[in-house]
C-alpha cells in the first residue's frame, strides 16, 4: 500500500465516520442550536468525500452553497427567534418516536439491500479531475439546459414569495382594495400593516 | 531523445523556478525514494507561507498604529524597539500569557470552536495565493472559487461565537457579521466571475499570466476598473474593516461577538482579521493588479540585455522581483485600507445593506454583462 492510497482510505474512514456520527447527532440532539452547528460539519464532511473522488468543484460548490448558504440561513432563522420557553409535553410522543424509528430502520434496510445486489465492480466513466469545472458548464448550457433553467424559475419563485411575505406594503394595498374586509379591524389596528409606507 | 523532449516539454509548461522539482532531485541524489522526498517537501511551503501570514501580520498591526498615529498627529509606539517595530510582538507576547477566561453561563465548547472556525478558513485560503509562477502552495484547478468557497465558512464561526458567548451584544455582533458576509459575498463573486471570463480559468496563476503578457497596461485594473471597486468594497466589507466595521461596532455593541473574548482566544480573532485583510490585499493585486508582475515584462528586460530567461541567476532575480512586486502591491493597498480606516465614519447597517444589495449587486452584473459583450466583440484585448 502506498502513501497515498493509505492516507486517502484514512482520510475516508474518518469523513465517514464524522458523517455518520454528526448525522445521528442532527437528528437526536434536543439542542437545536447544536444541531444546525453538527450540519454543518456534516455538509463539511461530504465536500470532504467529493475531494476524495477527485470532484473539486462539485466539493467547494457544496461548500459554498450548503454550508456557506443553506446552513448559515438555517442558524440565522434559528437565532433571531431564540425564544427560551419551555415547549408543552407533546401526547404520544415515545409512540411517534418509535414509528418514525421504524420508517428509518426501514429505508436503512433497503439502502442496504440495494448496497448488497449491486455490482460496485463495473467501472464508471474516467475520472476527469481538473477540467471538470468546463463540463460541468458545457452540460449545463446544452443537455442539461432545461432542468437548469426550470431550477431557477422555482428559486425565482421562492425568492418573489419570499419578499412579497417580508414586504408588508404589498400586503395593505390589497388589503385596502377589497371590500370583504370589515372595517372594525383596519380601524383597530395598532400594527402599521395598514399605513402607507411607499412614502419612505 | 524522448527524455530531452520530456525535459524540454517540462522547461515549456513550467517556466520559471521549480522548487519541488530541484528538492526532489536533491533528495533522490541522496537516496531517498521518490515518495520519501514529496512526503518531507509537502509541509515546507506549507510553513513557509504560514510563517510569512504571521510576518507580514506583525507588520501590518504595526503599520496599523503607526499610520493611525500619523493620522491623529501622535507618535504611536516608540521605544519596544527601533520606532516601535517591536510592539505588535509585545501585544501577541502579552495576549499569550492573559488568562483564558470562559464565562459562567457561556457555552464552553462552542464558545472555544468559534474562533478557531474564523481562523482555519482564513489561512487555508493562502493555499492558492501565487508568488510566482510555482511559488505557491498548489496550482489547485478550482483556484479562486476555493477561496470564495472557503470564505463562507467564515460566518459559522461567527456565528458559534455569537451564540455561545451568552450575550446580547455577542449575539447581535455574531449575526451582523454573518448578514454582511453573505450580502458582500455575491457582488464579490460576481466582480471575480468577471476577471475569470477574460482570463478563461480560475487559476490564479492562470489570472496572473494572462495580465503580464504586455506589462502595466495589460494589467486587469484597466480592463475592469468598475470591477475592482467592487471587489475592494466587497472586500473591505467582508474583511470588517471600517466603513463597514458594524459587527464590532464599539459604541454600540461594545465589541461584537468579541466582547467576551481574552486572552489566546481573542488573540484567534485578532490575527483572522489582519490574516484576512492581507489575504484580501494580495488576491486584489493577483486578480486586478498583476500579481508578481513587474511594470515592465521580465522577458522583454532580459532579452534586450542579450540573457536567455533560464539562466538561473535570471530566474532567481525574476523570482525574488516576483515577491517584492507582489509585497509591494499588496502592502499598498494594506496602507489604503488603513488610511480609509483612520479616515472614514462607519456606515449605519441599513445604508450597509443598501449599497451592498441595491448598488454593488445590480453593478456586478451590468459589469459582468458588458465584460461578455466586450470579449465577444474584442478578443484580442478581453481574453477571446
């Protein structure tokens, strides 16, 4: 064996066993705030994973977008809303844990039957290590096009939802402009969802 | 006659010094395997480069003081050595031996995993920052993506520390910090998207020989002068250095997500900083002004004195003018982040995010959009 094959099966068996152990922690871990921090090493250790398989663009793609957007998104949502209150005793609560424990050790036996039957032998294509990232691009601009362009549609969408949400003018205009509404809870109102803001 | 080839095909596509390649040589000539040699040379430019971010660290902690003295009419430090050059060593000795105090009701393990966060990403950077045509660590493909990549780790550890600090002011600095790095983070990639379409990769080596094939005016500042605002904006920003030092704000939030920091922890902190703004400087003169590139061609120097560029005493003299060229322009820009510094006001937070949402970002993209148009319609000058 030499160096580099050993070094690389060391530097797999502790990315996989982080991945697993920091996946568990994820789940099980009553902290939330712990939680979010251990997915982010997970997303961490799966870059690490593409780095392995000689994937270096697709290993600092996730780096950037699940660690350095999804996962930073998550902490902020989880941080600006840090309420300490003791959340009620929720019914049934060890019978909901054990069927969604029997969901998960199910899906964990089919991934594990698909592992047994099949045949890992045959070889993929080649890899092509540096100019992956030209690949990638071309695939992305012609056989790939499509789901590319329709992923970011439904982004876009995202993004207009979220804004028309946060925008609270927006959602006054409307509300001025139906009649349904009754005029007691516009006169009552002590939010500002209802003045003018497109003054300032 | 194949092994001249293979030397003369090496001496093409590796130009310049080869430092790996004559260590290498040296230690087989001393009969060590091959494997044996790579393994002892990985962590020598590894250290090097580590030791040379902490230098040039003590040197721009005490230019910081220096210049802010200057510019408040003071003296600055004075006796810790010939005009006080040894006083950024006297404040590293002095944050060493400070207590290491973790709060009561602080959040030990995070509370120490945050600063370490903020450091890792910082110096794993320096991994592709060039010196020369191979004095770098390595000519990684991803190049500059790697750096972007690895600069949004950096928000975690604020984050962490934030959080773990149990403080409402710790807390309010952590997440300024982590919104302003992900606002300044697009209109930063999108600046550096920009360089890497007229240079067609995003190597930095790759960046830096595609704007020395004429000199100072093939540098990239004049190509894309609205592109290196951006990305000096963005990175003064991303660096938290005053305009943009809101998570620190002192009159407001005491000292940010630091404030209940000391010690060695702190000192972390302090040196990510200062290792950052460096990091910034240097990738500002690799991607816009011409990295280790001298005024004048190397080449046409040489052939005008009638030397051939491989002769080694040349090469040694194009490297060594290769690293002062590159100190030299990143200490410049080092002096006009401190000189903005000592200079401007702080921007307040909603101003911040409206310059970098509503201004920076819809002028990366016009920028992107007309640096496309200009490659297609000049590829001679825009890298076609």
């Amino acid at each position: 064996m030499t160096i580099a094959t050993s070094t690389e099966l060391i530097c797999f068996l502790i990315l996989s066993s982080v991945i697993v152990s920091g996946a568990l922690g994820v789940v099980l871990i009553d902290n939330i705030v712990y939680s979010a921090f251990l997915l982010g090493g997970v997303f961490m250790s799966v870059a690490g994973l593409y780095l392995l398989l000689n994937a270096s663009f697709v290993a600092a793609a996730q780096i950037l977008v699940y660690v350095g957007a999804v996962n930073v998104l998550i902490l902020f949502a989880i941080m600006l809303v840090n309420k300490q209150e003791e959340l009620k005793p929720i019914k049934g609560l060890k019978i909901r844990r054990f069927f969604s424990g029997c969901v998960c050790a199910g899906l964990l036996a089919l991934l594990f039957r698909v592992d047994i039957t099949t045949n890992w032998a045959t070889p993929g294509p080649k890899a092509i290590g540096e100019i992956a990232t030209e690949r990638i691009g071309e695939h992305l601009f012609t056989d790939y096009l499509l789901p590319f362009e329709l992923a970011s549609v439904l982004l876009l969408m995202a993004m207009i939802g979220a804004i028309v949400l946060a925008r609270r003018d927006v959602i006054s205009i409307e509300l001025e402009s139906t009649d349904s509404i009754p005029q007691n809870i516009i006169n009552n109102s002590t939010d500002n969802v209802l003045l003018d803001q497109s003054s300032d | 006659m194949f092994t001249t080839l293979k030397i003369v095909l090496i001496a093409v596509v590796n130009p310049g010094l080869d430092l790996e390649r004559s260590f290498n040589h040296l230690l087989q000539g001393m009969g060590l395997p091959s494997s044996i040699a790579h393994l002892l040379w990985l962590p020598l430019p590894m250290l090097l480069v580590l030791t040379a971010a902490l230098i040039g660290v003590l040197v721009t902690v005490w230019l910081e003081r220096k210049i802010s003295a200057a510019a408040q009419q003071r003296v600055g430090p004075e006796y810790a050595g010939a005009l006080g050059i040894l006083q950024p060593m006297a404040d590293g000795l002095k944050l060493l031996v400070k207590e290491d105090i973790i709060p009561h009701k602080a959040d030990s393990l995070l509370f120490t995993l945050g600063p370490i966060l903020v450091l890792i990403p910082v110096i794993l950077s320096w991994l592709i920052v060039p010196f020369g045509q191979n004095l770098l660590i390595s000519n990684v493909g991803i190049g500059i993506f790697l750096w972007i990549a690895l600069s949004s780790i950096q928000p975690i550890g604020l984050l962490m520390s934030g959080y773990a600090s149990n403080n409402k002011y710790s807390l309010l600095g952590g997440l300024r910090a982590a919104a302003q790095s992900i606002s300044y983070e697009i209109p930063l990639a999108l600046a550096v998207l920009a360089v890497v379409m007229m240079s067609n990769s995003l190597s930095t080596v790759d960046i830096v020989n595609q704007q020395n094939t004429t000199g100072l005016f093939s540098w990239n500042i004049f190509r894309q002068p609205v592109g290196f605002l951006i990305f000096w904006i963005c990175a003064l920003a991303e660096c938290e250095r005053l305009p943009f030092d809101l998570p620190e704000a002192e009159e407001e939030l005491v000292a940010g997500y630091q404030t209940e920091y000391a010690g060695m922890k702190f000192a972390l902190f302090y040196l990510g900083s200062y290792i950052n703004l460096i990091l910034s400087s240097l990738l500002v003169s690799i991607l816009y002004l011409g990295g280790w590139g001298f005024p004048i061609p190397i080449d046409l120097i040489t052939n005008s004195l009638g030397q051939s560029p491989n002769a080694p005493v040349i090469q040694i003299l194009a490297a060594t003018i290769g690293i002062i060229m590159t100190v030299f322009k990143t200490y410049f820009l080092v002096f006009l982040a401190i000189l903005l510094r000592w200079t401007t006001p702080r921007v307040r937070i909603d101003q911040l995010l409206d310059l970098g949402w509503k201004f920076l970002l819809p002028i990366a993209l016009v920028n992107l959009l007309f640096t496309a148009a200009l490659k297609l319609a000049f590829p001679i000058a825009f890298g076609g």
